[in-house]
C-alpha cells in the first residue's frame, strides 16, 4: 500500500464501516486527551488490515494458518 488514504481501497464492505466508526471514536477520544496518539493507533492498525488484503490471497493463508495453529492449541484467540 503507497498511500494512507488508499486504506478504504482494500478494506471489505462491512470493515469500511468498521473503520470509520473506530476513527470517529478515536478522534473524539483525541479531541478530549488533546492528543493524536489515538488516531495514529486506530489508522496503524486498519492499515495493517489495509495491506493485508492488498496481496490477492495473502489474508486467506494468514487465517488458514492462525487456525491450524488455533486447533493444535499453539495459541488461543
């Protein structure tokens, strides 16, 4: 991903309207600590969700193997 505001290019239907709730959230939130830590946490994290579905496939094998590793009881989530 080149660009932040390309975040919505990559993200599902439902994660858009996700996102934007939390970014609201998060700017009420930094409005009140008169900080921007809360918006740069909520844009780093969708990003991340962002570049994950960016490469065709990528989030399918992620998942695949987060629940193969889920099911041998290496992690719990």
């Amino acid at each position: 991903m080149k660009r932040k505001n390309e975040i919505l290019k990559y993200l599902h239907d439902d994660d858009k309207l996700l996102f934007l709730s939390e970014l609201l959230d998060a700017i009420a939130l930094s409005k009140k600590q008169n900080s921007f830590a809360t918006i740069d946490s909520c844009m780093e994290a969708w990003e991340a969700t962002a570049e994950l579905n960016s490469v065709p496939g990528l989030r399918e094998k992620v998942w695949s193997r987060f629940e193969n590793l889920k099911s041998r009881g290496l992690i719990h989530g």
